[in-house]
C-alpha cells in the first residue's frame, strides 16, 4: 500500500467523468501531482513529473511548496530584528557548504502536511470560510482543501515555532470569460506560536509544459521543450548573483536584455545554460494589491466576529496578470497573479533524466525522464535573501514575519484555451 504521504486527493471544477479542470494533490509537500485540462477533445496534464508519486522522493523540488526559505540563503549566523523583537537564524547548508537551498536538509517540500477541515483552520476568518465554502461549484465537487503542518523552534536553523496552512481552490470562470477554463489559487498563511521574530519566503516549485501531453505527429522527446512557449513577464530588473547562486543584494533592469520577455519565445535570446533568474516585477500602481501581512490583532478581531475577507478579494481579482505563458501548438495560455513582489523563472535546466509522466510519453518507468528545457519553473515569492539584503529593494516586504503579524501570500493561475492563437498545420 503506498505511503499516506504519496496518496493524492482530487480537486475539480465538476464531478463528471471529464472536468475541464483537475488537480491532484499530495500531502508530501502540498505537491501539485497533476493539472488536468480536458478541452477539444484532448487531456493534457500541465506540469512535469514522475508518473509514481513516490518518486517525488528523488524528484525534489518539483511542483512542492518551498519552505522556511525559497531559493538561496547565505549559512551562517544571522540575528533578525524587528517590531523590538530579535532572534538568531542559522540557515544549514546543503547544496554547498556556503548555500543553504529551499529551507535546508529537510524543508517543507518534505513534510507530510495533513488535510484540515475549514471548521478547524486557524488562520482564516468566519468571513473567510464562508467565501470558500460558497466557492463550490456543485454538492458533489469538491474544488477546495486546506493543508496544516506546524514548523517547531529551531527547525532547519530558523527560530520560532510556525503554524502553516496552505489553502489550495479551484474556481469557474465567471460569466463572459471567453476561453477560460478555471483557476488555480494557492493562498499560505502563518503565524507564530509564542512572540518573537524568524525569517519566512514560500513559494510553490512548479513547472509548466503546455505542450507535452500531444503526442501525435512528434519523433524523439524535442517535443517536451517549452522553448518554443511565449512568455511575458511584466519585470523591471533581475537580480544580480555571485558565482556560487547567492544574490549579491544589487539589481539590474531587463530593459534591452535577454531578460526582457515581452511575450517572445522563449528560446528567442535563452542563455545556453537556460534561464534560472530572480525577476522583480515593475510597479502596479493602478491595481488594488492584496497585503502580504495581515495585523494579528485585526484578525483576531475578524475571528471574534469583524468582517475580513482576503479570500473573496483574491477569488474575485480582476488585476491583469504579472506573467504569462502560452502556447501556439496546444492553444493553452495560463495568466499568474501574486502579492509577491517577483519570482524565479526556471527552464529546468537540470532535469531528472529517471522519471517522466505517461501523459507526456514517458513509460513511467527509470531511465527516461526529462530533457534540458521541458518545463517553465515560475516560482513568486519575495526578492531572494531579502532579510539580509533589505536595502536592495526598500519598496517590497524584508520576509521577516513577527507574533504580531499573519503571513499572507498567494499565487492565482488562470487558465485559459484560446483557438485563434494556434497556428495552422
């Protein structure tokens, strides 16, 4: 029998045999197994992976939550201060003795987060819940689900004890979205058990291949490349970064790099090595922004019966999208939104050659896993090492969460299938 961890559970738009949209979910790392589109006729799965859930176990970083601390971190002793409050981080090494990755040794892509029902979440207000039980598209669907796991003091380094719940919701599209097929919001939440302060940047590790499940008419495995995906990201600069991955704290602007993705393939100016970069996204100063700190006290006063409800401003967003990708060959397109001030842009530049899907033409099976390029990693969270390089980018969060705050951070995925962009033949 396989490991509870590895035992996916099915969110869909519908409780037919084929809903347009469907996601699997582990609770080994709220990993996201599986984006099922069903649309023309055609099943594509979305995301990259191995077709075994149990082999996410050497699949790292893969469609995982990332945790206590996204991307790179310099190892060491560093004391965190704010709000009067101070504490010791000492991120561990493991991808070199300099580097700490993705949280540490054992992150939260590792946990095993357990299903809460919404009566017993914590960190979501009455108002909250309702906005979520209401988001149902039928009495036999079931579209969302809440995943807890709690962080003890000292875990991989970092101080603290931290309660953690990661919401993840299906939504419809709304009447007159021409095309769309769903949406896919991931929303985190937590909170600090006792007072104090520790460095917190969570993110989910996904990647995206809009054109891997089509499988007629194509030889080799060229086909699993999303270089020739469109990609646009609405970015002012990159981050600069020293020789061994760490961010040096300085920023420099796209404008007239390759970094400069204004819906252009993707393969149009791609370093050899492949993208792997930390873009920060231009100002949005038109658009109604959701915090990403909630005041401990306004949400203990939303508990006690005030209304707050981040939940239905995030369901019912109408802000343009900071990202998208899409394909010519399969008409998919996917629109990402985020409270967060950049993300990483990844082209899986070092696959796992062992394991592929079936759906992607894998035999689920070693020895024949992915190549160079497959997957667009588009991972938001808060500018890389941001507590240590504060001054670098004084408009965005410092990723330190206090006792006094909720950490509040999402990402929203819209899906749509659009006809007119694919090409003839």
């Amino acid at each position: 029998m396989m490991e509870k961890r590895y035992q996916g559970e099915w969110l869909s738009l519908s409780s037919a045999l084929t809903p347009p949209l469907a996601v699997e979910v582990l609770p080994h790392g709220v990993t996201i197994h599986r984006i099922i589109v069903q649309v023309e006729g055609k099943t594509h799965d979305i995301l990259i992976g191995p077709e075994n859930p149990k082999d996410y176990e050497t699949f790292k970083y893969t469609n995982t939550i990332i945790g206590r601390y996204a991307n790179r971190v310099r190892v060491g002793e560093h004391i965190v201060k704010k709000d009067g409050f101070e504490r010791l981080a000492r991120p561990v090494s493991n991808e070199s003795p300099e580097v700490s990755l993705h949280g540490g040794l054992v992150g939260f892509d590792f946990a095993v987060w357990q299903r809460l029902s919404l009566e017993n979440a914590k960190l979501f207000t009455p108002a909250e819940i309702r906005t979520i039980q209401t988001s149902s598209t039928s009495e036999s669907s079931n579209n969302t689900a809440i995943y807890t796991y709690t962080s003890e003091d000292g875990d991989q380094g970092y101080p603290g004890e931290l309660h953690l719940e990661t919401l993840v919701a299906l939504l419809p599209p709304a009447q007159g979205e021409k095309g769309k097929l769903g949406s896919i919001v991931i929303l985190y939440r937590a909170r600090l058990a006792n007072e104090g302060v520790t460095p917190i940047n969570l993110t989910q590790h996904w990647g995206f291949n809009l054109d891997a499940s089509l499988q007629e008419g194509e030889s080799g495995r060229d086909k699993l490349s999303v270089k020739n995906h469109r990609l646009n990201i609405k970015a002012s600069h990159t981050a600069e970064l020293l020789p061994n991955s760490l961010p040096s704290g300085k920023y420099c602007p796209v404008g007239g790099t390759v970094h400069e993705h204004n819906d252009k393939l993707i393969k149009e100016g791609c370093p050899d090595h492949g993208y792997d970069h930390y873009y920060l996204l231009a100002p949005r100063l038109c658009e109604k922004l959701v915090p990403h700190r909630i005041s401990a006290k306004d949400f203990d006063t939303a508990k006690a019966g005030e209304e707050l409800n981040i939940v239905k401003e995030i369901f019912e967003s109408t802000n343009e999208p900071v990202v998208q990708l899409k394909s010519e060959k399969s008409g998919l397109k996917v629109d990402f939104d985020s409270n967060q001030a950049g993300l990483m842009f990844y082209t899986n530049n070092h696959p796992n050659k062992q394991f592929r899907k079936k759906i992607h033409g894998g035999p689920g099976m070693k020895d024949d896993g992915y190549i160079k390029g497959s997957a667009a990693f588009l991972e938001f969270h808060e500018p890389l090492s941001a507590f240590l390089h504060p001054e670098a980018t004084p408009n965005s969060t410092d990723t330190l969460l206090t006792s006094n705050e909720i950490y509040n951070n999402f990402v929203r995925a819209d899906i749509f299938m659009d006809s007119e962009c694919v090409r003839e033949g």
